[in-house]
C-alpha cells in the first residue's frame, strides 16, 4: 500500500549522486534542437541520463487521500524535480507526476530577498534602484581577490594580472573562479587562477572595466 513510510524510503534512496534523465519536455538539445520542440511535434525524445545530486529530500507533508506528498530539496544544478516526480512514481509503483514548483532559494539567495512582480512594474526608479543589490553583493561563496589600480587596468584590457604574495585567499588550485574586487569591495570581474611561478588571474568576464590611468573630466562654464 502508498503510505508514508513508502514514500520517505523511496526518498532516502534519492538522496545523494545518481543518474537521472531530463524530462521529454526540456530544453536539453538532441541534434541542435531543443527536446521539447521535438516532443511538442509528437517526435521521439531519447534523452541520455545526467549526473545530479539530491542533497537534501524532506518529505513535509503527505495527504493520503490525494495521494499528494509535499517535498522540500536542495539539489545541485541541472536537478530536474519533474524528473524526480516521475521516478518515484515508477519506484514505488505508481504514475506521478510535479503538481507544483516553488523555487525558494538560488545559492545564496533566497525568496525572502524577491520581489513579487506587480511590485516590480509599480514601484519607482529610486525605489528599484535601492531594492538592487550591487555587483559587490554577487558571488559571495568565491573566493575575492583585491586589485591595486595598475592591476586593474591590465584585468581590465585582459591580460594575465601577477598577483603579490598573500593576495590570493582562494585554496591556489589551477582553475578556482575567483572574484576581483577594487579597492572599495566593488566586483570589477571574474576570473581563474593561474598556477605559475608567480600565483596569476585572468578574467573571464569583466564587468566594470577601469577608467583609463591619468583619465581628464572636463566641466562647461
């Protein structure tokens, strides 16, 4: 019989690293095209299985009547909750299907830092602008490099930036992403840390580039 208990022991087996296929109805590409374009056509959708992990599987409410459990997870990304519908449908006998999803957080954000959209569409331009976080606020979990002034010009015109001892605090591993910061805390770019003779970073993605050195503003009287 579908109970409780059958539906947490069907959840604990999910826990953890496994394989899982995406569903028909996704936006993984088979040939180039999108599978749900193909699935929507009637075509046949043969999606190979992904590496994902569950690290966290609540079982928070269960109505036996509806035969309706409510989950709370945290997963890696890629995690397709529908596919996980269906999965436990097909493990404990049973077809299933997602009736709901609600995105509570996303890394370090969280939903009780959004904004319902009608808010959105009302509200202010000064009242948006400080409901906005800034860059600095981005990607706190990576490690922060500081930048002197002539190492921001040369990250920001992409070259590789040598960097001085102890100015990395990241683990030193080739490759880490690593956030560059000015001397404000404002996030400039990102980039990954190079294994040379000399510790060095090069920018992936540069965000505010630096104004040029000796730069002039000139005013109208």
């Amino acid at each position: 019989a579908l109970d409780e208990g059958v539906i947490r022991r069907a959840l604990a087996t999910r826990l953890g690293t496994h394989p899982q296929v995406p569903p028909a109805h996704s936006a993984k590409k088979i040939g180039g095209q999108r599978a749900y374009e193909l699935a929507r056509r009637g075509g046949e959708v043969d999606l190979p299985p992904v590496s994902v992990t569950a690290f966290r599987l609540d079982l928070t409410r269960w109505d036996p009547d509806a035969a309706r459990a409510v989950v709370e997870l945290d997963t890696s990304a890629g995690y397709y909750v529908r596919s996980l519908a269906r999965e436990l449908g097909e493990q404990v006998g049973v077809p299933a299907h997602l009736a709901a999803l609600r995105r509570t957080a996303s890394s370090e954000f969280t939903l009780e830092q959004s904004r319902p959209l009608d808010e959105l569409l009302t509200v202010s331009v000064e009242a948006l602008t400080d409901w906005c976080l800034p860059l600095g606020a981005l990607l706190p979990s990576w490690p922060a490099v500081v930048l002197t002034e002539a190492q921001q010009q040369a990250a920001g015109r992409g070259q590789v930036v040598a960097l001085e001892p102890g100015q990395d605090d990241s683990d030193g591993a080739e490759g880490t992403r690593v956030r560059l910061l000015d001397q404000a805390g404002t996030l400039l770019a990102v980039a990954r840390l190079l294994e040379r003779p000399v510790p060095a970073v090069h920018a992936d993605i540069v965000l505010l580039p630096p104004a040029p050195p000796n730069a002039l503003s000139f005013g109208v009287r």
